[in-house]
C-alpha cells in the first residue's frame, strides 16, 4: 500500500477469449458434444390409386376373387359346404349333449296323421334336444293344411312338445268322385281319411263353391231355422245358390239379394209350412214371384218368364 492506494498484487483480471498454451482459444463442454447429423426427409411416395400398375393388379385380384365366388355360388358349392358344416356340427351337439330325444309328444291333433307330423318335425330318437332347430320345425308343421298354428317347445330331459291348431272343416266339396274338406276361409284341406262327424258337415257341388262357401255361411247365419235344414248346397252357374234341404226340397235363390228371399222363404215356411208340404223344387229367383214343383214331377221348375207355373200359397 502506498501513499493510501491499495494494488493487488498476483492477481490478474479474466479475460473474455481464454486461450490454451499454444495461442489457440479453449474448446468449451458443449462444444465437445458430436453434433448428431439431421435425417435427410425422404420425400412423400405416391397414392396406390396413382400407381398403375399396383391398381391394376388389386382390381384384377378382387375381380377373380368375385369371379371365383359367383362360380361357386352357381355350382352350389357354398350351399353344399354349408350343409356339410351344419351336419358336422349337428353330429357334434348330439354326440356331447346329455339330453337324447326319446319322446314326442302332440296336443291338439285330429286330422293331421302321426308321419306327416313326423315328417316335418324331421326328428328321431337319440337326437339332441339342444340341436334341434325349434323355428324350422314349426314352419314345417304349419305348412301342413290341417295346421292352421303350431309351437314346438323342449322338454327336458327327453321330451319334444308339440301343440298344434288345426283348421276346422266347415263343408265337404264334391268334386267330381273326389272329395274335399273346406274350411271356413274356403282353403281345402286334403286328408287321408274323414275326420270324426264329416257326415254331419254340409255338402258343397258346383264349381268354384270353395271360394264362396263364407257367403254361404254368412248368408245361412241370417235364417238359422233355414240353415239347421240345409244339407247340400250346389254353386250354380259361379253366381248364386241352389240349396238342399235335408227333406230332399230344393230351394233356388236368387243371384242378387239372397238374404230378403230367405227371408221370405222362412216367412212362407211359417205361415203356410211350406216346406212340408208336396213341393220338392221352391223357386225365388224372382223378387215378386214364386215358382212351386211338386215332388215327383217330371217337368222341372218353369223358366222365371214363364207365369203359367206361378202357385199362390
């Protein structure tokens, strides 16, 4: 220290660029790191759809692959496989499942014969409850003409239960030497044999009867003291009807407005008992008139412009 003044003294200031000992300036920490070299972008390929030939090649496989679908579509090789897989699989189901078929049991059956129901329910003892398809067999039973519903339910452990509706025959349609139960919708329901009490079902003739056997039905509802008497009912002409009666009288309606001439004929029949009387043929197929035959008589029931015949009773 001199004269007041402090000065240090071995020490020197820092300087901004340090050098090493040969005059070169000093490498810092980060300077030392390997600098990683940038990944040169590769530049963007082109769409599929812009590649020609590739596109052309997806489009000719997807088009044999259709191609070879549709052959085997068309020569039932799908169709086979799918059965050959459903009876592989059905074996299966039977050959693992402890409930076995054994019994099947049908309420409600009148008309419809033990092997048609068989037939349809396509079913045989031994057969897995679980691998019967219940919705098919149902389908196959209502295709029946006498099945007008069914149900078919699994009763375990070896039950198969079986409830069928069955149309009701309402008439029998002679047809030639052919006959033929009708319902009341007019379907005809073919059978092996008569069902209990067709003697007492009414009798249809005539062609196309079947089809209008409801207006019949609705027709008779009118006059139930008429139609307890009727036993045949004969479609003449596919535009109106003859009706038999069960004491052999036949009574002509007319085409048009058949229920005022039942009507009419049920008052006759009350106030003059006509329908017990020697007449065999009761002519109404005219509104204001009314044509009589007696039983027996050769000659049949005159024309309607004929008055000669008219019978006042």
């Amino acid at each position: 220290m001199r004269g007041g003044r402090y000065e240090v003294v071995g020490m020197k200031a820092p300087t901004r660029n340090p050098t090493s000992s040969g005059g070169a300036p000093r490498r810092r920490d980060y300077d030392r790191r390997r600098k990683k070299k940038r990944a040169t972008p590769r530049k963007p390929g082109r769409p599929l759809w812009r590649r020609p030939v590739l596109l052309g090649l997806i489009v000719l496989l997807l088009g044999l692959g259709g191609s070879g679908g549709w052959v085997a579509w068309r020569q039932g090789w799908i169709a086979e496989a799918q059965e050959h897989l459903a009876e592989v699989s059905h074996r299966v189901v039977t050959a693992l499942t402890p409930f076995k078929l054994a019994d099947v049991t049908v309420e409600g059956r009148d008309y419809v014969t033990r092997e048609a129901i068989l037939a349809a329910l396509n079913v045989k003892a031994g057969d897995s409850l679980l691998g019967i398809d219940l919705q098919a067999a149902r389908h196959r039973l209502e295709a029946i003409d006498w099945v007008a519903s069914a149900t078919v339910e699994r009763r375990l452990p070896d039950t198969l239960y079986v409830t069928l509706k069955e149309r009701r025959a309402v008439a029998i349609w002679q047809n030639g030497n052919e006959y033929t139960l009708i319902d009341q919708n007019g379907r005809t329901v073919r059978a092996s044999r008569m069902p209990p009490g067709a003697d007492t079902l009414l009798l249809l003739g005539g062609k196309g009867a079947p089809e209008h056997v409801g207006d019949l039905l609705l027709l008779l509802a009118y006059e139930p003291a008429i139609a307890k008497q009727v036993r045949a009912a004969v479609w003449v002409g596919q535009r109106r009807w003859n009706l038999i009666l069960k004491n052999e009288v036949e009574v002509r309606l007319p085409e048009e407005d058949a229920v005022a001439a039942l009507q009419r004929l049920t008052k006759l029949d009350n106030d003059y008992k006509l329908l017990s009387r020697e007449f065999g043929v009761v002519d109404l197929r005219l509104p204001d008139k009314l044509y009589l035959k007696k039983r027996g008589s050769a000659d049949d029931a005159p024309p309607a412009a004929n008055k000669t015949a008219q019978s006042k009773v």
